[in-house]
C-alpha cells in the first residue's frame, strides 16, 4: 500500500504530532507537545496506538477529551472511504500491475478466465481486466518510468559504487547489478537494483566487460562508479583488470607486476582508430573490489581442505564419503527422499559448488539431527 510520507494518515492528530522520518514499514513522529529535544515515537500506518498511548501516558490526556478525538478520526476515515468509493478502470490496472508485480505472476494470467472471474467479481460492467497486450503495455511503460525517475535522483549523486554477479539458470545467463551510494542530507547508505541483463554466448571477459560498461553507460555512472565489487571469478578478474581504469595511487602490487611483463610497441594510431573492431572493444570499467565475504568463504571451503593436517583430512574425508553416499540415494531414488523425509521431516540439503555454504549447510543439518537424536541414519 502507498503513504504519503509528508504527512501522517489520522488528520486528527496532525496538530499534536509531526511526521519526522519512514523506517522500514513503520514511520516516526515528533510530539508538538513534548520538548524539542525529546525522542521521537515509533507507529506503523495501520494503528495510531502508540500516538493514543503517548497522550494518555505523557501529557495525562482527559479520557473524555481522548474518546471525542478518537470518534472524529473514525467519522474521517468514513468520509473518506466514500469519496473513495467509485472504483475506476484505473484502479483496476493498478490491482492487477500490483498483484502481477508482487507475486511476480506471468503476463498470461491476464488471459486466464479464472483470474478475470476473480478480480472483475462485482465490478460494474464498464469495468474489466484487459488482456495481456494491455499488461504488457503498462507494464513497459512503468519499467520505463521507473528508470526515468531513478536517472533523475542518481543526477544530484556524485559518487556511487555498484556490484555485479553473473548465473546461469534453466540453461540462461544473467547478469544482476546493485548500485549503491550515501545520501547527503541524511548521511545514509541508499541502494537500489540496477540491472538484470540476459547474457548470451561465453561468460568471457570481454562479453561481461560490455554488459557491465553498458549498464554504467546507461545510467550515465561512468564518471561516478567509484568501485564495483564482485566475487573472485577468473573471467570477472580479468575484464577489470584489462578495461578498469586505476589511479596511480590505487594501483595495486599485484596489478603492477602483471603489467612488468607486457611489452610495448609502436602502432599506427589511425589504424586503430579506423578499426571497428577495436572500437567495438572500448569498455571503461571503475576500480575493482573483490567481496570480502566471497574470499572468506573461499578460505573456509577450498583453503580448508589443502591444510596439512593429516587427521583433519581423514577424519573429514571419512564424514564426506558417508554423507554423499545418502546425497546421491536421496537425488537418485524417491523411494530413499520419501524415507528421509518421513524420518526427520526434511528433505537432505544438497551442496552445490556454486552456492555459498552449502556444504557447511549441509553437514549442520545432518549434526542437528545426530545432536537431538531425531533419526540414526548413519
């Protein structure tokens, strides 16, 4: 549901408090009455408890006094849920973009004669659903909207960080991009997402060095991305450290010794300029940051297991070869998941290379289970 964020949804009690700021969910006020220094006061938009209880509790409200505001509030609400009352195609649309939206529903579902059954249920007859043209048409030109208005806050921004990652799911990959920055009125951290772009062919540097640059280029953040943070993937590596410009100062050890190797030469600057293909492969890339929590995770599961010591790698090995044994059984055989699943509730959480912690999911499951005695498996 929309607020108004100016402005606080009894407008009864606008003249003893004062919308401060949102948080999450829920907003905060300041009490005209109390000092100006004094704290403000949590409330959420569906009850103006916590405002009744501050009258009652601080200023020692008079209960008649209370009762007679409290009834006006309520004769407002009525008023105003009368005015509302006639119901437009407009707030159809609106409905439908939601609920598709949320429940993130496919475009189809606009051409489901159930769906529109349900939603059109005592609707006046001038009134329907539409078809999913229709949708599809709203809903381009709200993406569209959406990304006008956030290029107009990101004009004012001077310095942002994004991050980027690339998957691949039902045989298609993607690359997802977040953008981030400091807000300099409130000082606090502001995100939002920016991209999900289909990428097809090789994940190569040079394909993700494109996607990434054109993303940037898109919301014109070429001049502004201070770092863009990723995981530790070679490819990833590599297309920042080919296309990322880099200070002198924030060049690292690294980066400079990989480029004591590299011989240079004399070349024809027209050539290269006349060469569409090398113009084709002028990306700019920001500084790179590699995540922390990706090389953490790294030094608990692939360092872990090069440590020299000989009991700890027997003794995992051993714990390893009994759990697989029952992975496989469970992904290979229903019967065996029906087993399980009878037995402690729960499906076995398989590890997956690619996923963080899976493994360390994995086997904390299975100790859960050995630790309340659920079932002996093993």
């Amino acid at each position: 549901m929309d607020h108004n964020l100016n402005q606080l949804p009894w407008k009864n009690y606008e003249k003893y408090f004062r919308f401060f700021r949102q948080k999450s969910e829920n907003f905060e006020v300041t009490c005209l009455l109390c000092p100006a220094d004094a704290a403000s006061i949590s409330c959420g938009y569906s009850s103006s408890a916590n405002l009744r209880s501050h009258l009652l509790r601080k200023h020692k409200w008079n209960t008649d006094m209370f009762r007679m505001e409290f009834h006006t509030q309520k004769r407002q609400r009525h008023d105003n849920d009368s005015e509302k009352s006639i119901i437009t195609q407009m707030d159809v649309h609106n409905i439908v973009d939601s609920l598709v939206i949320n429940e993130g529903l496919h475009f189809s579902i606009a051409d489901s004669p159930y769906f529109k059954r349900a939603i059109e249920l005592g609707l006046p007859e001038n009134l329907s659903v539409g078809c999913r043209q229709s949708l599809t048409k709203r809903m381009d030109a709200r993406f569209n909207e959406m990304i006008e208005k956030l290029k107009s806050k990101l004009m004012s921004v001077q310095y942002v960080a994004t991050t980027a990652d690339c998957w691949t799911k039902f045989r298609r990959s993607f690359l997802g991009m977040t953008l981030h920055w400091i807000d300099e009125s409130t000082m606090e951290r502001m995100s939002c997402a920016l991209a999900l772009k289909r990428i097809k062919g090789r994940h190569t540097a040079d394909a993700l060095a494109a996607a990434i640059h054109g993303v940037h280029a898109d919301f014109d953040l070429l001049s502004k991305v201070r770092r863009c943070t990723t995981d530790s993937a070679a490819n990833l590596r590599k297309a920042f450290r080919e296309y990322a410009y880099v200070d002198g100062s924030e060049e690292s050890d690294n980066e400079q010794s990989e480029a004591d190797g590299v011989e240079f030469g004399i070349v024809d600057v027209n050539t290269l300029l006349m060469n569409d293909e090398n113009m084709e492969k002028y990306y700019r890339l920001p500084p790179h940051q590699r995540c922390a929590s990706h090389i953490l995770n790294l030094v608990a599961s692939n360092d872990a297991q090069k440590t020299e010591g000989k009991k700890y790698n027997q003794m995992r090995e051993a714990v390893l070869k009994k759990l697989k044994v029952w992975w496989r059984l469970q992904s290979k055989s229903s019967v065996v998941a029906d087993t399980i699943k009878d037995c402690v509730g729960v499906s076995l959480i398989i590890p997956v290379k690619t996923r963080w912690n899976s493994e360390y999911d994995s086997i904390a499951q299975v100790r859960l289970f050995l630790f309340y005695n659920t079932v002996s498996l093993f």
